[in-house]
C-alpha cells in the first residue's frame, strides 16, 4: 500500500459561515496509509492536525490556524453495498450525494440527511449531525453500525456498540479528537418511492405551531417549522410548518422511473419561470434588516394562500437540498458572512427560550433573514447535543458595521441557552468554554478527556474550536473534578 506523506498547501481555509477562517498547511490523503503517514510527519514536526471532511461546518470545527488540516475528502471510495440490507461500507470522504446516488436506484436512501448533500460521512459522524426526521429516526450517529479509527500512535481500532464500545459512543459526536474514521458503515433506509408527500401549513403564533410539530408526528415521516422573523407580539413565532410522509409500498406506481436517479434533480426554475441563478442577486437584500422583515412577510403571504396548504409530490433530492442547486446562494451574505445560531431546548422550556431569542433578536435591530424549527429526541452517544424538545436554526447576517452588536447578542443568547439547552458544535462560531461547559454533566467532559489522554496523549488532534471552546472546558472540568480530591488527601484519616 502507498503510503508516502502527502504533500502540504499553504492554504485559508474558511468555515461554511465565511466568519472563521485560518491560514492552514494542507494535506489531502488518498488512503488510510497515507492519512497515517499525515499524522507521523505532523507528529515528528510537532504540528497539530484538524480533520476536515467537505468542510460544511459553519464555523472552526474543521479549521487549524498556523498548522495541519487533512483534508479527507480524495479517500471517497464506496467500499461496499449490498442492496439486500442496505448496508454500506464507505470511506470518510464519500458525501451523502455520493451515497444517494449509488443507492437511490436500489430503493435505499441515506437514513439521516442535512440540509446540503455536500458533507461527508465522516463529517457527518462525527458531528453526529441530525436531519428532519431526528424525533423518531434518530441522529446519524444511530444507523452507524462500526467503524474503523484510525488513532493518532497509527493504531487502527475497530469499533462498534460491542467492540470498542467507549470509543464508538465517543468518537461519534467526538468532532474528530479522538481519532480519524478511516471506514464506516452504516444501515440505509428503505424507501418505495423516489418521491415524497408534501403538505405545509400555517399557524399563527408559536404555541401553535409547536402544536402542529406534536400534531404532526402522528403520520408524517419528517417535519421542519419555518418562522415569520419579522412577526411580534401576539404573532411572535408564527409559520409555516412541512410535513413529508414517505410513500408507503405499492402507493407510487412506477417506483422505477422515480427513484432513476436521473429524474431527480431540479428543474432549475423557481416557480417554473425564473432561473435559480437569479436566487442570490434576488436574494441579497436579505442581508439587511429591511429586506428580512419583506422576506419573511412575503413567505409567510404565500404560504397563507387558498390552497397553500394542498398536498403534493416533490422528489427527494430537492425537497431535501434545494441549497445545493443555487449556485452561489451563500454570496447573498457577503462580505460579513454568517451565523448561524442553532440551539436545543427541552420540550417545555422552549416556547420562553425561542420567544425570548426571537424578541431579543428583534429588539437588538438584529432579526435573522432565516429560522428554522425541528423536533428532537437524545442520542446515545457522549457529547450528546440533542434533546427531548425542538432546536432553533437561526441565520444571521452580519454586514460589517453590525459586528459588535451581533457579538453582544449572540452571548447573550448563549447564555440563555446553558440555562436549559445544548448546542451543536458543528453550527457554532461564537460559544464559550464557559457555556459549553455549562450544558454537560462534569462527569461526561471528564470521560471525554480521559479518552481523549488515553488516544491522544500529546493532543496531535486539535482543531479552532477544540483549542476556543472545548479544550478549556475540558481542562476546567478537570479542575473542579480535581479539587475534592485534594481537599480529601489534607482531610484526616477516619
Ligand atoms: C447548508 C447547510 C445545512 C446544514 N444542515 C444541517 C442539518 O440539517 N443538520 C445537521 O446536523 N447539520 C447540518 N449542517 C451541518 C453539517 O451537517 C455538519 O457541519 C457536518 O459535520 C459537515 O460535514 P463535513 O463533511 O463538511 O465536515 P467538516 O465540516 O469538514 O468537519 C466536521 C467535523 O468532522 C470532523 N471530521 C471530518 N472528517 C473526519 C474523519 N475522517 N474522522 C474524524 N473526524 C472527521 C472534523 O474534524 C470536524 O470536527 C448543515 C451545514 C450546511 C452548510
């Protein structure tokens, strides 16, 4: 096997938001041999490493300012698929676009999808990332069912929910520290149709769309909320909600000709008439305050239409990764770029929470062009995110002149949030150790660097946000999970 180092790029590397960026050496291995060959040189060099997969994180995550990055998005290969159980062994850089369409025309479809088909498996791993359907179908992390680590001594561990069981529920979720995935394998879902059920609907204030959330889980098989950002008072919270339903067997009667995955992309039009290149020129007052408030007044119109509700079909890969076919949406939010502020709120603390962060958002001149609501239940894994309760998906601009204000804000909210919630490292640019810390029992950080210590004991795997936010939450866990112990040793025998 190759296993020669490969070479470095000086490169800036910057996060999905366009906020976090790093001037970083690169690395792109096309193998677990020349992955381990990375992590020798970088280790005799005394360099750190970050693991990258499509860089789709909206902040650090990925980033590794002044050292390495191994970049695994060139060890891309399928390693199997046996369309009987839906099973797939991939390498870590195979995207879920990859996946789909290898699967698609074999009735399999990825069982837990983001909102862009562009991250990688090993991205997705280990941020344990959750899609629309997380209430019922769980996170990724659930319908992985082994995985090969490749640790930073070069040892390679095998892991699953019976071997290696510690570094299986930490690695995944573990945002890259522990080790990298060199192959996965995970469990597809089965689907009958390459089309979806859609049905939207509005509701007016926020109590009455969570209503419709709990409402929705009787039948539909994913539900995300969308919020009017611009509404307040009475009417704070209100949107529209989409509930899809999975055809059942038997229902689509040419399975075959919707699940090509030929037929699937998107027209390319919005509406059938304007071009979606347009969408980031028609897009950019989004960016100001008065153009969110007309936005989000002008979906919340259209979505209240006579028959605005009706149900239709939509194919898969559009109702789930629209973003991917606007080429150059993101250049909507430029030059500030991004935030995007997601947090996780128990089942009865999030009405006050998502209120509040709506009203504070809003008083601070500071509304979000976007909001998006999910509904969740808990992983399994250590550094679990997700809760029993709904998260808040919030996109802020941040043209130049706002900055500070929006630093304010977003610590402010943060703050809110530890009160009672959690947040998703692989959306976040703006936590502190503090609140990070505030959001775990102490005894889980301290699991986390005991594995940590005991994988990587000279913190080979670092990355911005390991060294920004969790690295100093660890330690001052540690700390404090220390001290007893010292006041123990001066205590008297008994
Ligand atoms: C438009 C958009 C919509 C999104 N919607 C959702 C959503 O609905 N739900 C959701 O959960 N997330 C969502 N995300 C976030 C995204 O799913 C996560 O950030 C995901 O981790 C990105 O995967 P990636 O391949 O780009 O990884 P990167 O961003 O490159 O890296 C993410 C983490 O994975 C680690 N990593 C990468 N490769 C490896 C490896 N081989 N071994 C070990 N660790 C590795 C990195 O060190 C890093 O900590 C969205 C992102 C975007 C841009």
């Amino acid at each position: 096997m190759n296993d020669r180092t490969p070479t470095l790029s000086d490169e800036t590397l910057e996060g999905y938001g366009m906020r976090s960026k790093a001037r970083c050496r690169v690395a792109r291995p096309r193998s677990p041999a020349e992955l381990a060959a990375a992590f020798r040189a970088a280790s005799a060099s005394g360099q750190t490493v970050a693991l990258r997969g499509a860089g789709c994180s909206y902040g650090d995550a990925a980033l590794n300012a002044g050292a390495i990055v191994v970049d695994c998005s060139l060890m891309n290969r399928i390693l199997a698929w046996d369309p009987t159980t839906g099973e797939a062994t991939v390498e870590p850089g195979v995207t879920i676009a990859d996946l789909w369409q290898h699967t698609l025309a074999d009735g399999w479809w990825p069982p837990v999808v983001p909102g862009t088909m562009a991250v990688s498996v090993g991205g997705a791993t280990a941020a344990n990332i959750h899609g629309k359907n997380n209430w019922r179908d769980g996170s990724f992390g659930e319908h992985v069912t082994r995985f090969t680590l490749l640790l930073p001594s070069g040892q390679v561990v095998e892991c699953s929910r019976d071997a290696n069981a510690d570094l299986f529920y930490a690695a995944i979720g573990g945002m890259g520290l522990l080790g990298a995935f060199i192959s996965i394998t995970l469990r597809l879902r089965r689907i009958y149709s390459g089309l979806v059920h859609v049905r939207q609907t509005a509701h007016p204030s926020l109590a009455e769309l969570l209503a419709a959330v709990e409402a929705g889980t009787r039948d539909a098989t994913h539900l995300v909320g969308w919020i009017d950002t611009a509404a307040r008072g009475r009417q704070l919270g209100r949107g529209l909600l989409k509930a899809m339903r999975e055809p059942a067997p038997g229902e689509d009667p040419n399975p075959a000709a919707s699940l090509d995955p030929a037929s699937q992309p998107p027209s390319g039009r919005i509406l059938g008439v304007l071009p979606v290149t347009w969408i980031p020129v028609l897009g950019k007052p989004m960016a100001s305050q008065l153009g969110t408030r007309l936005a989000n007044r002008a979906q919340w119109v259209r979505g209240n239409l006579p028959g605005a509700d009706r149900q239709h079909d939509e194919r898969y890969v559009p109702a789930n990764f629209m973003l991917n076919f606007i080429p150059n949406f993101k250049s909507i939010y430029r030059p500030g770029g991004l935030i995007q502020h997601q947090s996780f709120v128990p089942r009865d603390a999030a009405p006050a929470v998502f209120r509040e962060i709506l009203a504070r958002s809003q008083a601070a001149g500071l509304a979000p062009s976007l909001a998006v609501l999910k509904k969740h239940r808990p992983s399994p894994f250590l550094l679990n995110y997700l809760v029993d309760g709904y998260s808040l998906a919030l996109d802020y601009a941040v043209p130049r002149r706002v900055e500070a204000r929006m630093a304010a804000l977003m610590a402010e909210l943060n703050a809110l949030v530890a009160d009672s919630g959690a947040f998703f490292l692989a959306k976040d640019s703006t936590l502190t150790a503090a609140d990070f810390r505030r959001t775990y029992a102490p005894e889980t950080l301290a699991r986390f660097a005991a594995l940590k210590a005991q994988c990587d004991p000279h913190e080979l795997l670092q990355s911005d946000i390991y060294r920004r936010v969790m690295r100093p939450a660890l330690a001052a866990t540690f700390q404090a999970t220390r001290e007893p112990t010292r006041r123990d040793a001066t205590a008297p025998a008994s």
